[in-house]
C-alpha cells in the first residue's frame, strides 16, 4: 500500500519515523511539489491542492486534526480538487477531548471565580474583595456537543455548573439541556438566551460561518462571556469589540483567529478584557493520532467501517 505524506510544519521527519513503526508493510513516502505518482492513502495537514488534485486512486484521505474546514475549503474554491473516491476521514478525539476540558474549565473558573478581575486590580496595586459569580445561575452554553463538546459539557457538569448544549441534531447527555436546530433558529435562541458563558465547539462551515456574532452575542446575559476554541472564522471580530465595549461582554477567551498568526497591530492583542491563546486548546498529539490512523488503515484495508468519515456535503 502506499501512503502519502504531507504537513507545512516542522516535524514531518517525526510523524514519518512513527507511522512508519505503525503501519511496517506501507510504502510511505512525504510529498514533495511535482510528485503525481499513484498513491493509495494521503495523511495531511492543511496539504496544497496539487498534492490532491487527479489522484483518483486514493482510497481514503486521513486529516491531522479533528477540524476539515481547511480542505473542504479548497474544494469549495477549486471544486473537484478532492479524489472522487476518496472518504476524507478526521482524528476522532486522540487525547483532544480532555484538553478542550481542561482549556474551558481554567477559563470558567477564572472568569466564576473573578480571578480575571484580580489581575487587573494587581497591576493597580488594588487590594479589594470581589464577590464570585453564584455557581448556580453560572450558566454554560456548548455549541456543539461532538466528541469534543459532549465532553466538555460533561466535565462542567461534573464541577455543578448548570449546561446547555446545542447540536445539529438532538442529543442527549446526562445533566444537559441539549437544543438542536441551527444556528439563528428558535432553537438556538432558546439555548443562548440568559447564558453567563458561551463555549464555540463547532466545525467551521458554510452554516456556523460568523455565528459569534452581534444577535448571537445579544442572547446571551448582560456581562457574559465568551470562550471561541473552534475556528476564528466562527466570529465577527467588530461585533465582539462593540459588546465588549458596551457591556454586553464581560470577557473573552480566543484561542483562534481569522488569520493566524495574529497580526502584529490587532486590536485584539491588547484588549485588557481579552485573552489570547495561540490555536493550542487542543494540539494534535503524534503517538494517539499515529495508532488511531494506523488502526484505520488496516480496518479499511480489511474492507471493515471506520469512524470518523466526513459527510462532505454537511461539511463536518
Ligand atoms: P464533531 O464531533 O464533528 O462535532 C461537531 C458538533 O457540531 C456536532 O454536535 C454537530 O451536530 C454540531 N454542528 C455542526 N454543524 C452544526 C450546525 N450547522 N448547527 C448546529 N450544530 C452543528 O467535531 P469535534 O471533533 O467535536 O470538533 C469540533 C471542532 O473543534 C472542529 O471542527 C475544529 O474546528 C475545532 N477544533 C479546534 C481545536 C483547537 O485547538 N482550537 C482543536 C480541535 C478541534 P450533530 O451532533 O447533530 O452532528
Ligand atoms: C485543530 O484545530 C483541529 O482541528 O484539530
């Protein structure tokens, strides 16, 4: 069998060493430009189109990340870049789940507890007991209750928060109140009306496009906050600037931007009431993802089902 590699970053020599342990019969290659020889299975992250483009004998395309939105994207805007035949299949969890948990419980906390509040009285020297948001009325709203954002909704449940999650399609979580419908409907309303916090855990697509946006951010409690771990495309920049500044938004954490890196002079950057964190709330880890790929490809290789295929018309 032979796999295709690619990845922009710099540590292509080490997934090529470990999948290479995992999957010893393969013949895998890294992609370099120019290279059209036949390939049966590509394993990418963010890959040009012309390593895509009229391989019609790839059987299955493996995502390095749980989010497709980067290669649905390049069909959209060159259609017929993505082989025929080809299921595009993305990392199911691989260690993602708990470190979303872990990403939105400290943000939580902090913003529950005020200890975003003491940050700014300590650069004033400022010595002043704030009251803590009341656990119970601190209510959180998931948008998206997939792998990851099932999960984190059971985690905050687990610490007594009060949950709301909103999906496609109706889900049921013990100690959720689950919506579904789509983003903007009665549903969605209902879901984000009076939320103190608002978790983005959505897969970026043509329909979740800008959902972080003025009427979204109007739902919600005065003073909310908003926690986007998803895709920056998900929200209207100037829309969260406006609700900062008159109130409506107390606070947000960002862990994704429309154009990553940051710029330099973004007004986001120094924004005392936000928090910037590099795309990092949950990092593909190598040795889970490598042994969940590689069990992949023998299950297909045995004609079996796997998880994880993308629906290329639903985007997710
Ligand atoms: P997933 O399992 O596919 O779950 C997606 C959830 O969103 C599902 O509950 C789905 O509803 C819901 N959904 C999709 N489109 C919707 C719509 N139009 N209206 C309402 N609900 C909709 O995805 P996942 O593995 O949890 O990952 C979610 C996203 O997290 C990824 O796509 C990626 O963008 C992001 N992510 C970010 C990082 C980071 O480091 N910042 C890391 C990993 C992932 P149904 O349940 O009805 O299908
Ligand atoms: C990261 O952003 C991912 O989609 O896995």
């Amino acid at each position: 069998m032979k796999v295709l590699f690619y990845t922009p970053q710099s540590d292509a020599a080490d997934w090529l060493r470990d999948l290479s342990r995992a999957l010893p019969e393969a013949d895998l290659r890294e992609w370099q430009p120019g290279d059209d020889a036949p390939a049966d299975i590509a394993i990418v992250w963010r890959p040009p189109r012309d390593m895509l483009a009229g391989r019609d004998g790839l059987r299955a395309i493996f995502n390095l990340g749980a989010g497709v939105d980067a290669i649905l994207a390049l069909e959209r805007e060159h259609p017929g870049t993505l082989p025929r035949n080809a299921q595009l299949v993305r990392l199911e969890d691989t260690g993602m789940a708990q470190q979303m948990a872990e990403y939105v419980t400290h943000a939580v906390l902090r913003y529950m507890r005020r200890f975003d509040e003491y940050d700014l009285q300590q650069a004033q020297q400022r010595w002043h007991v704030l009251e803590p948001h009341p656990r119970e009325t601190f209510t959180i709203g998931i948008l998206g209750l997939g792998v990851l954002g099932a999960h984190v909704a059971k985690s905050l449940v687990s610490l007594g928060f009060p949950v709301r999650g909103f999906s496609r399609s109706a889900r049921e979580i013990d100690g959720v109140v689950t919506f579904a419908g789509l983003p903007h409907d009665t549903q969605f309303d209902a879901f984000a009306n009076g939320l103190k916090v608002l978790v983005n855990l959505l897969p970026h697509t043509p329909d979740t496009h800008g959902i972080l946006d003025k009427r979204s951010l109007s739902k919600l409690a005065r003073g909310a906050y908003l926690i986007n771990i998803a895709r920056g495309a998900h929200l209207v920049e100037q829309d969260l600037l406006d609700a900062l500044e008159q109130g409506q938004i107390s606070a947000a954490t960002l862990d994704v931007f429309t154009d990553e890196p940051l710029r330099q002079h973004h007004p986001f950057w120094k924004h005392p009431r936000i928090s910037i964190t590099p795309h990092v709330s949950a990092l593909t880890l190598r040795e889970e993802s490598v042994v969940q790929i590689a069990q992949k490809i023998v299950a297909l290789a045995r004609g079996e089902r796997i998880g994880g295929i993308v629906d290329i018309a639903r985007g997710y």
